[in-house]
C-alpha cells in the first residue's frame, strides 16, 4: 500500500477537491424552490465556497439562465398483449451562461441524460416510484455535468476575457471584433 501511495504521489496524482468558479456572485433564474435548483445551489456552493448566489441580476457578475428543463418518458418496447415492458427516460437541460453585461460566455448548451428502465404492469406502484427515482437521480448527473461545464477551464478563460474588453453596446459590435480578440468558447 505505502509503495502504492508513493508512486501515485510521485507522479502527480491527486484528488480533485475544491473547482471554484471564476466569479463570486451567481444569479440564476432556476428556482430553489424545486428539488433540482435547490440541490443545484448546493452542489455549485461546495464546489465554488467563495461564490454566492444573489437575488437579482444587477447584483451578480454572471447570469446562469434556464431555458428549459424537459422530462420525456416513451414507450420502447411492447409484450405481445400489448403492454409496456421497458421505457425510455430522457431528461434535457438547456441553459447559457452569461456574463453581467449579457454577452455570453457560454452559449445556450444542451445535456441530455437518458435511461431505459424496464416496467412491469403488475407492479404499477412500485415501478412508478423506481422510475421518479431514476429522474432524481438523472438530474443528480446532470447537476453534476453542469458543475464541472462552469468550472472548466474554457468558462474562466471566456469570463476573464469578457471583463478585460470594453463595452459592446449590442451583439453586433462583438462580432465586429477580430476572431483572435473574441472570448475562446
């Protein structure tokens, strides 16, 4: 074990600990209201301590929007008396990352998570309970996924170069800009 933990240490390995994000205040337009936004809140607050979310958009140095959150179930598969026996679940999260001038630093992104679960009209009941615990748990990984989309490297890199220009009073003025002077997406 000693010998084990000396070589990973000796080549670099460590834990990931702590990403925080670029800037210190967050507004977001997703409430916390619902499991999802809250469990958001909590998981962006442990991986970024020193960003705190605020409560109006004039207060934050970036904007997290919602455009939509989407949760599909279909039938994939049919016995021969016609019932269902398996489901697709599929749970779509749109969402842009801006910064508190509204250009963006990161466009609109979709993630998507999908599962199949199979299903047994017999057990109705506690199939429909394992199939709300399989979208908990898809919106778990897809809080996860966004977490670590904010707190990559290209998001701080776009952030920093966002700050560092002069206002543009429209979009169209940021296109005007060189390709080499635009915020690295």
């Amino acid at each position: 074990m000693v010998l084990l933990s000396l070589v990973l240490t000796a080549c670099g390995f460590h834990l990931k600990g702590v990403s925080p994000l670029p800037f210190d205040t967050l507004y977001t337009n997703i409430t916390d209201n619902s499991a999802f936004g809250a469990n958001l809140r909590r998981t962006l607050s442990a991986s970024s301590p020193q960003t705190r979310f605020v409560e109006r958009p004039q207060e934050a140095e970036a904007l997290l929007q919602q455009l939509s959150l989407n949760r599909n179930q279909r039938e994939i598969s049919i016995n021969a008396k016609g019932q269902v026996e398996e489901y697709e679940l599929q749970l779509t999260f749109v969402f842009e990352l801006l910064d508190a001038k509204g250009r963006p630093i990161l466009p609109p992104t979709t993630l998507n998570v999908i599962r199949e679960v199979p299903y047994d009209a017999e057990a109705v009941q506690a199939k429909d309970s394992e199939i709300e615990m399989i979208f908990r748990d898809m919106e778990q990984s897809l809080i996860n996924r966004i977490v670590r989309r904010l707190s990559s490297p290209d998001v701080a890199s776009a952030y920093h170069f966002l700050r560092s220009q002069p206002e543009a009073s429209s979009m169209e003025e940021m296109e005007l800009l060189p390709a080499r002077e635009q915020a690295p997406l």
